[in-house]
C-alpha cells in the first residue's frame, strides 16, 4: 500500500517531539514545552503502531478469516530486528559508547523483558524499553485478533478492548496508592517507583496501542463509526490537537498523580488515537499535508530513535569543550550529529534488510495458500 503523507507526518513528528525529551543526557535540562512534554511522541508512535499492526491483521481476517502467522512475523523481523541488533552489539561491545555506564543484562534485551525489571540506574540504552511494549505486542496481538475478531465477529473485540483500557486504570490506581502515594507521603520523590510500576511496563502502557487497534478495526470492517470519522476528519483532528494541548498542560509537573496516572493515559491515548484517525482518513486535511522532509523522517524514525541517546552522550561526554556552550551553535551540532547517526544506520542496516525482505517474503508465499497482500 502508498505511504499516506498524514501517517509519515505524524512519524516524524513524534521522533522529532521524543528526541528533545532526551537532551537531559547531553545537560541540558530547559528545552521549553518539548523537553518536559517529549515523552508523550512514544505514546504518538504507540497509537500509530496498533493502528498499522491492527490493519495489517485485520484487513486479512475481513477478507479471508485467517492471518498468516509466518507472513506477519516475517514482516516485523525485517523491520525490527536487524537495526535493533546493531545497536544492541554496539552497546555490549563497546562499553565506552554507552550514553550512561551502567546497563541492562543482555538477556532482557534479547528476550524483550527490559521494560518488566528494569533498574533505571544502570539506563545505557534503555529507551528499548518501548520497543519491549511494541514487541510484546506484535507477539501476542494477532492470536487475540484471531480469537476474538475471526469471522467478522469483531465487537467481541470491542468489549474486550474496552476491559483492557478500565482494567488498565484500576491497576493503575492499585499500583499508585500501595506503591508511589506512600513515598510521596513520606516526603520521598518516587521517580524510580514511577518508572518501574506505572511508565515502561507493557501493562502500563497499553492504552495507546489499543486505541490504534480498535481504529484499525473499524476501518477494516467499515464500521459506522469509521465512516463517521471520514465524515468528520477535520474535527476529529482537531479535536485530537486540543486534547493533545490539554494533556500536556495537565501533565505539566503532574506525571506522579493520582489523576494522571489513572486518567491521563487513558485521555492521552484518545488524543494520539484522534490525531491517528485524522490522518489515515481520505477527506482530512492532515491525511493529504505533505511536509518536505517529514516522509524521510518518518522512514528514517526508527534508526533515529534508536541511535539518538547514543550520540547525546558521545558528543556530551567526549567532546563537550569544543560543542557545548555554543548557544544555538551547540544545537545545531547536535542535531547534526544526530541525523547523520540515524542516517547512516537507515540505509547501512535498515533499508538493505527491507529491500531483502520482499524476496523472502516471496519464497514464503509460494509455500503457502494464497492470501491478500497486507499493509506494511
């Protein structure tokens, strides 16, 4: 399928809204509005995930009832896992490139557990903590959609999706008050609690990913309430602006809540959600903007996102006298530097590894049953 100009403007966005967040490695603690609200370009890439997955998956269980489980696999292989396993050999070879000295053991890197144990004291690489979330996802997801929407039965999956989003909230609200609340209390910050219990584990997260799923299934089985959004798509994304708007003012200083942690994720979710929907529809204004620039970034994100920590701290730690301290010089230094990283890592690993994958793909096809081509 054609790349849609509204989804790759919304990639590059939230790549370019998540890098900033991360500017703290290289000392810089200011940044304005997208240093303290850049954490919320992951939730960005999470909604837009469940909606390309979800689509993906359903649109061959609307056609036929039936997902090819090796296709699938197959797809996300080649687009996860080769850039990924670099990055990963670098910072297990090369301790002397880690952004933070301490790290991980290899295993949950490689068995995709980092985000369910984390120490966020040892955090070289740790923001693979959401591509843990988006892993564990694509394992799962496709057995659960073949359960519960199979045979066009996909309100079953609406009642299920909608249990997930309010059992997600009352854990939340459980975690907070047996784990975080008594830390406050005492006067404590909790920020280690926070991030272990109710930021980077996958059932923490799921909101998102959801809220792109039930997306993908009302387009792909033209539900009411999708042609209601093509009616609509303007206002939606509007809509989608504003609650994205009010989110960041209510997390503002708030993350450690109460409200925020039990509310506010589910109500950011609805934001990225809109936002998503407003692009993939074919009458919205954002579905048809095309940027310059924002179809490379959103091609390039992944290896962006991947490399970007390890560059911060590079540039940071090795050559501070000579880059920092140069006002918008600085910035623009590293920016640079950043962008030729993920570059290289784009067309050295990622794209050779993508334009592999179609004839393996193909080879995998004539040994199966014919089946609709999916998205990708």
């Amino acid at each position: 399928m054609a790349r849609k100009p509204g989804l790759d403007l919304l990639r590059a966005l939230a790549i370019l809204w998540v890098m900033p967040f991360h500017s703290y490695i290289a000392g810089y603690m200011g940044g304005g509005v997208l240093r303290w609200s850049g954490w919320m370009g992951v939730d960005l890439f999470f909604a837009l995930s469940g909606f390309l997955i979800g689509s993906q998956v359903f649109n061959a269980l609307a056609a036929n009832g039936r997902v090819d489980f090796g296709d699938f696999y197959l797809r996300r292989s080649f687009r996860t896992l080769p850039a990924y396993f670099v990055m990963l050999g670098i910072y297990v070879a090369w301790p002397s490139m880690r952004e933070e000295p301490g790290m991980m053991p290899l295993w949950q890197f490689l068995t995709y557990t980092l985000n369910l144990f984390m120490d966020p004291s040892r955090g070289a690489f740790s923001h693979a903590w959401s591509l843990c979330v988006e892993e564990q996802f694509y394992l799962v997801f496709p057995l659960l959609a073949l359960l519960l929407a199979r045979n066009g039965r996909w309100r079953r999956g609406v009642v299920v999706i909608a249990g997930w989003v309010l059992g997600g909230m009352m854990l939340r609200a459980w975690l907070w008050m047996h784990f975080l609340q008594p830390i406050q209390a005492g006067g404590g910050d909790g920020g280690v609690t926070y991030l272990r219990f109710l930021y980077i584990p996958t059932y923490a997260r799921l909101d998102d990913l959801l809220g792109g799923i039930a997306l993908a299934a009302a387009r792909s089985y033209g539900t009411r309430g999708w042609a209601w959004i093509e009616r609509h798509a303007n206002a939606v994304s509007m809509a989608g602006v504003i609650l994205t708007g009010l989110c960041m003012w209510g997390f503002n200083g708030e993350r450690f809540s109460f409200a925020a942690n039990v509310f506010g994720y589910p109500a950011l979710a609805l934001a990225m959600t809109a936002l998503v929907a407003g692009a993939a529809s074919e009458r919205g204004v954002l579905a048809r903007s095309r940027v310059p620039g924002a179809g490379w970034f959103a091609a390039a994100s992944y290896s962006l996102y991947l490399s970007h920590k390890m560059v911060y701290g590079q540039l940071h730690g090795r050559f501070a006298p000579w880059v920092d301290g140069h006002g918008n010089w600085t910035v623009l230094l590293y920016v640079a530097a950043v962008l030729v990283a993920g570059a290289v890592l784009h067309y050295v690993v990622e794209r050779p590894c993508l334009r592999l994958r179609e004839p393996v793909l193909r080879m995998w096809a004539q040994r199966r049953p014919y089946m609709p081509e999916p998205i990708s």
